[in-house]
C-alpha cells in the first residue's frame, strides 16, 4: 500500500478541469489497489500571481518540495494589467519548478493507437507502428538565457542610442547534455534500443558539442543503435516516417516545438502526457513533475470541452515513475485506450461514427473503467 | 528582351543533377520568349573547398555580385579530412552568400495541389486550400552567432577547468525584424491579407522584441489581419489546419525547422523553391539568391533519383523577382503543374497509378510542356 503525497497545481484555463479529472482516476486507483494518497492543492499561475504575487509562492513551491510527486495542469495567459515585459507571468511558476527541482528529463510519449488514425491529420498507412518517445531536455539552453538568477545565461531586450535590440543565450555545458542523453538511452536500453539525437549542428556550436556527448555516450550502451539528424529533417520525418522512431532526445527548445508536432500523429495534443523528471529519490522512484503537454488553452476554459486524456495519462506516469506503482500506470493507460475504442472522444479528436463528449464525462468514462477493473 | 546574367552554383550531392533541370527550364523560356541569359557557373561547397580553400572563393563571390541572380543548387556534407569543427564546411558558402549580400528574406511558398495529395503523409481533407508562404529571416538570428566575421555575435565550444561549454548567441535589431516583417505585409498585401507572425513570445526576448515590432509594422498596413502564434503551436497548425496560412513570417532558425516540416503538405521537400531577397535593384528587379529547399542528399546524389521541381521553381521566381518576367514565370509553374497533374512523378512523391520518372526525365518532361506552350 502507498500513501505517497502528491500536490497539485492545476492553474490556469483549461488546468482545473483537467486535472481535476486526473485526480478521479488517481482516487479509483486508491479504491481499486487499496491505497491512500495524501493530495495537497497549491496555486499556480495567474491566480498565484493575483493572491500572492508570484506565479508561484514560496510557500506553494515549498509543499511539492515536500511531495512524492507533482499533478500539474496548465499556466498562460496575461495576469491582469500586466503585459509579456512588465511584472511576473504565469509561465514562471513552470521554469522555477523546472529549474529549481533540477528536472532536466522531460519525458513525452507520443503512440498512435489504431482506434484513433482516424482522428489524425495523418494518413493510417503512414501512422501505422508510431510509438515513441521524447526525452526533451528541460533545465537549460534558451529557456534560461532568460531568468536573471541564472549567471552567465544574459537575455535581454536593451534600448540603446543606435536602437533596440534583443539576445537570448543558448548554453549548454558538457554535464547538462551528458545527463540527459544518459537518461534517453537507458530508456531505449528498456525499448527498442534506438536513439535519434535531434540538434543543428551545421549550424550550432552547441549542437556541435551535443553530437560529441552523444557519440561518448553512446559507446557506453553498445546494444542501442544510435543517429545524428538535424532538427529541420527531423521535423519532416516525423511526418514522413514517424514509425521510424523510437527514442528521440534533443535540446529545450527543439523539444518544444518537435513534441507539438508529433502530438498530430496522436490526433490532438490534448492526447499527451508529459513527467518532468532529476535526480531526487523518493520512496517509490523519482520525485516528478507530471503535466498534459497542452497548454492553458483560454478560449475553451470552462466550457468542459478539453479533453482530459493528456492529463490522465500524466497520472498515470506519476503512478510509474514516482510511485513506483507499474500495475496500476498500466490499468490507468489500458483504461484509456479502452474508452477510446469504444468510440468516446472529446471534440478535439472527434471522428465520424464516435460518440462526443465533454471532459467530465470522458473522465467518468476513465474512472468507470479502472473501477469495473 | 532580357539579356539578364545569371550565376550557377551547382554544389554538392544532387546539386548539379537539380540544377541541370532548372537550367533546362530557362534555356526553354530563351527559346520561346526569345531572351538571352548569360549563365556562368561556378564551384560552391566541398568541390570549392577542395579547388580554391574555402566553401566560395572570392571570385566566384564577385561573379555572383556582378550577375542579376544567383541560381543555386545545395550544399552539404563534410570536407575530405575535415570534421565539423576543423577547417572550412560547405554550409560556409551559404552563410556568407546570404550575410553578405544581406539577403534577409527568405520566400518560401507552400502549395498543395489536388492531383499531388496522395502524395501527402497528410490526408486530403486537411491538405485542401493550403496555399501559403513563409517570409523566413535569413540574415541574423543564431546562425550568425557563430562566424567570427559578425562582432558582437560570439558562439563558441569553450573548454575550461570546470569542463566543456557551448554558446550561441541569438540576437536580433529591431531594424533587423523590421525590413523582413515589412517584407511579409507588403505580399500579404498581394495575396489573401493575413499574417501569422511565429515566434516564442512567453520564453524568448528576442520574440518579445519581434511581437513589439509586429505590432508596430502592423499599424501601416490597416487592411492586412495578423496574428501571433508560438512556435510550437504553429508546428502543430501546419498539420491540424494548414489551409488558414497565408503569409508566415519568422526568424531563421524557427523558419528553418518549419518550412521542412510544411514541406509535407506537398509531398516531398524536392517540391519547395526558395527566393532569398534583400534591397540591392538590378534591371528586371531584386538581386536573390534561388534555391531548392532540400539538401544537398549525398545518398542519392548521382543516381537520377532526385526531384528537380523544387530546383526549377526555383528559376520560376528567379525569372519573376530578379528578371521581372512573371509571364515566363508564371508559365514555368503551369508547365510544372501540367507534368504533375499527368502523373509523373520522381520516386519521393510516388503513388499508386502514377508514372515514375528519373530527375532528368521529369525534366524533359517540363521543359517539352514548357516548348510546347
Ligand atoms: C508554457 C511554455 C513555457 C512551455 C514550454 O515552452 O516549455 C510549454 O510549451 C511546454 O511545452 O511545456
Ligand atoms: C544547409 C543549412 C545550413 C540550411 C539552413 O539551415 O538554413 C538549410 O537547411 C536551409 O534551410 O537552407
């Protein structure tokens, strides 16, 4: 039995309903598998910023210090009167959980179930054996050209007599990309021993330095195969020849955008779950982060449109990875693609023949399925 | 009559093979329109590093100067005896070409027509009235971080007592953003009137700085709409919903990765021209820079596998922006459409029904439709 602590921060737009869903799969686990889990909820994001002035507290960030695991939603948005330069943005409270609990692996599975081809931009025949994962590396590079207490890591929009110009600073040192490419071919040690290391070294001095630690790397895990593709191939192949991939590690930013991509093979982004994870132990694995890989999405906000797939999966990778608990990730993810196969969808995948709902029933529908085993 | 000088850069890999074709299609528009090019070639990328020491010689930089236009074929792969970080890189020949010239538009159009869809990873339905181009950055940005040449832009791999660090530096003017946005409203203004302007405003000063200066070009152009996207939704969009693009405009490396990933939406990247433009008139028009978007693939250089369409609408807008010929372009498109819609195709954008063709049989085949009128 666990009685791990998780706290929540479901923020903002789409965030609550979400995660709220999220917590009904995580509490018919607790039910199922006779477990009890301590649940603390915290702010985040704009209502932070409106409450206690900061996207996030220190006491709020003080409580998932104190967790096994972080359940997150979603931030964005512009806080009341404030605009993108001047006082704290919601996107904020993300980068100092990023980088104060050390996450660098962002982990983002991307699979193709056949039930949902239909709901893709993509053609069937090209989908088909898409299962992949992403190991976006997330404590560095231009994200944190940024943030002042960074030294070293200038960015800036300066006013000067010849004019405005602005800088951002991408660096990586030889650790922070070892790390992580560590981390992507463990996990394809446990896959299908493939790793495609994404970057732009054509270009990139840091791309550069990226390809060395991979090949130093990779000597150590000769039974993974490895490539170099440059991230604008890698762009196109993702929709050419998705299947082709298995573990797929790049940089913060080339992350970013490759992962939304990929997200169509799946139909919607709203389909994706995401664990943030570092080093720190905790009793049952390692402390995490877990967040849908959508955003706040604030022109569909309590309208119970969005769809909670990417938020319960989530759940499900906390359960694995922070808890330890594999039996009860795999019911929460086979709970999923049970519902999904009979034909319930949210709108933002939504095929002929299937049965629309809102979040709340799509979460119901989840719950019921753990529940009746 | 035009008596237009134009340069040939052939390169490496499928470079010459492409080019051949595109040459063909412009010795057809003389024959039928009755002009007279003056072409001359000459070496660019590993053949130039081998001959002369460097990805492009002076002398054959001044050729380029003294022409109306410059059609180039592609570059890429490494040097005999050169890694990446030792000596001169084929890319070396583009960088320069664009920075000095200061080419900082980089026009790259994104059709998809009905007889080529099911040549599209995508399917039909998603694929319908996508027409778009990307106005991508071309002259600043993280690309230029890295040469030596450009002061106040350093990036470098730097090896110290703590370890190994990597630096690129991503820095734009607002005068630098506003001539491309500029740029981007004033075709918008020829087209459908709607800009999506793509960057990464919640992480990046430089996107802060490019919103600010959006807005501002925005205002002199009234009838054109625009809107913001992020990077990684729009490389979501370009799949979800491609038909609402019409003009994208973005900074390098952002228009980099996407203009590849759009390149599905027609099949193949072999489909995509590119125009890199800046200020400098010559007769007919602007000086530029035409190039296929594809790479140099030295996998199937050589073989008569490459696709030459992307290489010879290349000269359909070399004949349009340099020479002021829309005519003669317009008529080069039509012939390629006209190929297309009978279903020839090279291997890249095969399918069922359709007849395989060779590179240079492809380009016999335009340039007879061309003869033929
Ligand atoms: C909200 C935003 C800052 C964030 C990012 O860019 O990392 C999001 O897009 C993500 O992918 O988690
Ligand atoms: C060859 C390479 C340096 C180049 C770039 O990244 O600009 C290419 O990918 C392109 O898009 O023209």
């Amino acid at each position: 039995m666990s009685d791990a602590t998780i706290t929540v921060l479901q923020g903002d737009g789409v965030g609550p309903e979400v995660t709220e869903q999220a917590l009904r799969a995580l509490r018919a686990v607790e039910d199922v598998y006779g477990h009890s889990f301590a649940v603390h909820q915290g702010l985040v994001g704009l209502d932070a910023i409106a409450a206690e002035g900061a996207a996030i507290s220190d006491a709020t960030f003080e409580m998932c210090a104190r967790s096994d695991a972080v359940l997150f939603g979603a931030v964005g948005g512009l806080p009341a009167g404030g605009g993108p330069d001047g006082g704290p943005r919601p996107e904020q409270a993300l980068f100092r959980l990023r980088k104060e609990f050390d996450f660098f692996a962002n982990l983002r599975p991307v699979r193709s179930s056949e039930p949902m081809y239909g709901a893709s931009p993509v053609k069937p025949e090209y989908l088909k054996g898409t299962d992949m994962i992403f190991v976006r590396e997330l404590s560095a590079g231009l994200y944190y050209g940024r943030l002042e207490s960074v030294p070293g890591k200038p960015s800036e929009i300066r006013r000067t007599g010849r004019g405005t110009e602005a800088v951002d600073t991408l660096l990586y040192t030889e650790q922070e990309i070892e790390r992580v490419v560590r981390a992507a071919f463990e996990i394809a040690e446990r896959r299908d021993r493939k790793v495609t290391s994404v970057d732009k070294a054509n270009v990139l001095s840091s791309s550069v330095l990226w390809r060395e630690v991979v090949e130093q790397v990779s000597h150590d895990h000769p039974a993974v195969d490895h490539e170099h593709m440059l991230v604008d191939t890698c762009a196109m192949e993702l929709i050419r020849d998705p299947a082709r991939f298995d573990v797929v590690v790049t940089e913060n930013l080339f992350g970013d955008i490759l992962t939304d991509e990929a997200s169509m093979l799946t139909g919607s982004i709203g389909m994706l779950p995401s664990a943030s994870l570092g080093t720190r132990r905790v009793e049952g694995g390692l402390f995490g982060l877990y967040e849908p890989v959508h955003g706040s999405a604030p022109d569909i906000a309590g309208q119970d449109r969005a769809n909670p797939v990417g938020a319960v999966l989530s759940a499900a990778l906390l359960l694995r990875h922070s808890l330890g608990l594999e039996r009860e990730a795999a019911a929460v993810e086979a709970a999923v693609e049970e519902v999904v196969r009979l034909g319930y969808r949210t709108a933002d995948v939504h095929e002929s023949g299937c049965t629309v709902v809102g979040t709340r029933e799509m979460g119901g529908l989840i719950r019921e399925t753990l529940v009746r085993g």
